[in-house]
C-alpha cells in the first residue's frame, strides 16, 4: 500500500485548520480514526446493539460474537498463547489499575519492592504508590540516563529477593525510545521478579510477540492504535490471572451470587464486570488490520525516512535541546520531545496551532521525567505511518518561525 491510499483511509487528515490544511502531529496522545474504524462503529451501535453475553436473541449473538471476535484478534495480534489471556478494559490507565489493584492486594505487601523506570506515565507509577499506602510496600526508581537510556546493569543492582514486579514502558512516551523488553524480562525472571509492560506507544510502532517476550503482563489502548477511545487491553498470562481476584464486582463476572456468598466466573471474564464497550471493542478488528498495513515495507521505509529527518533537524539546531537519543542499542521511533532556550512550551505549541500544526505540550503525564531533567514541561512532536516527508519539512520551517518570533 503506498502513503496516499494509506492516507486516504483517514478523513480527518482532509480538514483544514485556521484555513490550512491539518498537520496532526499528537499521534502519541491518541491516533486518527480510519474509515474502516468509523464504519465498524456505526454499523455496531446502529445495527448491532444489545448486551453481550446475556440475551439469547439474534441481535445479542451478533454483538457477542463480534466483541469475542476482537479478543480472538487481539490474541493473535500480540502472540498470546489464548484469547482468555485478553482482558478488554477502558483504556491503559484501566488495565495498569486492575493489576495493581488485584495482582497488587493479593500478592504485594509490607516489605516488597516495586520496581518502576523513570520514564514512566503517571498511570504506571500512581496506581503503585495507591498500593504502597495501603500495603506498606515501597518503590524503587529505575533513573535514566542524560541520554534517556535505560541501564540493565542498574536493574540488577536495584533486584533483590523482595522486588515482586518491574514496570517499564516498551516506548516512553517522552523519550520515544525502544526499551529492551526481552532483556530486561530474562533479568528480571532470573531474580524471580514478574514483569508489567506498558504497551500503550509499543502496540503502535512495533509487533509485540508477549509469548516471546515472556512478559507477564502488557497492556495497550486501542484509541492509540487507530480503534475506538474507550478501549483498553489487558494481557497476563493465563496462571497469572486465574491466581487474581476480580477487581470489580457485577454482573456477568460472577458464577454463583448467593447471601452467603459469591463465586466468579473464570477468566478474563470475572475481571470484565457489567456492560462492557462492545461497540467499540469490535472496532479493535479493523483498527488492527491498519495497524498491520502500516508496518508493510513502503510505509515503514517512510516512518523511517520522517524519522531521520526531523532528528537531524531537531538536533543539529542549538537552540532546541531534544530528549531521548537514539544509539547504545536504543532505537528512536518518530516521537521528539524537546524544550527551547528562552520559549515556552505552551507558546510554541500555540503558535504552531496558528500553522495548521497540532502538537502535544505540557508534562506529557510524565512529571517525575520532567523533574529528572530539570523542566517544567516539553513540546511533543509525534508522527504516525500516514504523516508525510512534506508534512515534516513543513513542521521544521514552522517551528524555526515560531522560535524566532519568540526570541
């Protein structure tokens, strides 16, 4: 597929801005919508709408075979061994909760340690301090480095009999660096400590195989991944979750619901209480069609080609101070977060929005990581498969006005 009949699955990227043509550069913050996404959408909430998994009618088999259909799809997307490894949540936040709510109370207390990169999203680094304040257990920081590089020889020092998992992202969200998940798994088994990979920009701009990785957990939103918001992915392996407790209590989670007590259903489904999104999990099916389009050789030649321009561009200015650089083994994708002498982010990014030009500023739910390097907050730039050479160019002539404006 080339990038025009790739772009062309997307209508936002037609509309206008300010009266110029959209550049949508906030693809880390969530992606656009392809038509085969909006269709899949519509014809579930227009035609096939009815709770799953309860009524025997037609229509409730439909939309129950269709919601089944994207676990199946979403298993063998990610190398699951089993569609009853995927548990279907509201999002990453969603799935980073449920295990540090139910893996966390049933097998993390007073004296363990969690692990926990520096690079992190407040989403794999709150739930965890929620868990530490009712448990007593307590956190360990994984730094990076200047560069944004994680050390494996750090992690073995931080492991100690106590430490029950690590979490780690597979791409910041920040620095827009690919973690060594697989090593960093083996090091961390070796020492007996389980592993949680937030998948939530990894889904995106790679093809996870959790079986290969050996992970015990990954988690990803579909709204990133060109499928519905509202849509969230938890995988763990099948041990894993069989060994949890449900997180919510509801409907259709349960086996028995007696007075004298309840018994749950098995997994995933005793951790997907009430009604679920079905409408826009079924749209996971196309989202992940795209997705796997996106990553066929000429469209990932591209990817490649954006990329390395607006990293030689980005930091061969210096008046702009980039985070997360590639090398040591660290592969950059298309994401650049940096600051500028004397801007501030937020004009810079409001600027741009005059161009046509939309950016992400601000902490990027990434506090602690703008704290680690000395700043109040950054401007994103994200680029996804259907961003174009000329799209870049246009972005860098951009930026270099809105810095000059400022100076």
């Amino acid at each position: 597929m080339d990038l025009e009949k790739f772009r062309s699955q997307f209508p936002q990227l037609s509309r206008t801005v300010y009266g110029k043509p959209l550049v949508y550069l906030d693809n880390a913050a969530t992606a656009l919508r392809p038509q085969s996404v909006i269709d899949k959408w519509a014809e579930s909430a227009s035609m096939n709408t009815a709770n799953i998994h309860r009524a025997v009618h037609y229509v409730a088999s439909v939309a129950t075979e269709e919601y089944e259909n994207a676990r199946k799809a979403v298993a063998s997307y990610i190398g699951a061994s089993s569609p009853s490894e995927i548990v279907f949540t509201s999002g990453a936040t969603a799935s980073l909760n449920l295990v540090a709510s139910s893996y966390g109370s049933a097998f993390i207390g007073k004296g363990d340690e969690i692990i926990i990169a520096e690079s992190e999203h407040h989403s794999d680094i709150v739930p965890w301090q929620m868990l530490c304040e009712r448990t007593g257990a307590s956190i360990k920081v994984w730094k990076v480095s200047d560069d944004g590089h994680l050390d494996l020889a750090q992690l073995e020092s931080l492991l100690s009999p106590s430490s029950k998992i690590c979490c780690v992202a597979h791409i910041s969200n920040v620095l827009g660096l690919v973690n060594p998940v697989d090593d960093i798994v083996n090091i961390c088994h070796s020492k007996g400590c389980l592993v949680l990979v937030d998948g939530a920009q990894g889904i995106v701009h790679t093809r996870p195989d959790v079986s290969k990785t050996g992970c015990d957990f990954y988690v990803f939103s579909g709204h990133k991944a060109f499928a519905s918001p509202g849509t969230g992915i938890l995988y763990a392996r099948k041990e894993l979750l069989d060994s949890m407790p449900p997180f919510m209590g509801g409907g259709e989670m349960i086996n028995t619901v007696r007075w004298s007590g309840s018994t749950y259903a098995e997994a995933p489904m005793k951790f997907e209480a009430g009604t679920q999104n079905f409408t826009g999990v079924a749209t996971l099916v196309p989202a992940l069609s795209v997705l796997q389009s996106s990553m066929e050789e000429d469209l990932a030649a591209n990817t490649d080609k954006v990329c390395g321009y607006v990293l030689d561009a980005l930091s061969s200015d210096r008046r702009i101070h980039l985070y997360g650089l590639p090398g040591d083994g660290f592969v950059k994708i298309p994401l650049f977060s940096f600051s500028v002498e004397h801007c501030h982010h937020e004009d810079l990014a409001l600027i741009l929005d005059k161009m046509g030009i939309a950016v992400r500023s601000g902490q990027m739910c990434a506090e602690p990581l703008m704290d680690r390097f000395g700043v109040t907050g950054m401007l994103r730039a994200s680029f996804a498969p259907y961003n174009t050479l000329s799209e870049a160019e246009y972005f860098v002539r951009s930026l270099d006005r809105a810095i000059s404006m400022l100076a």
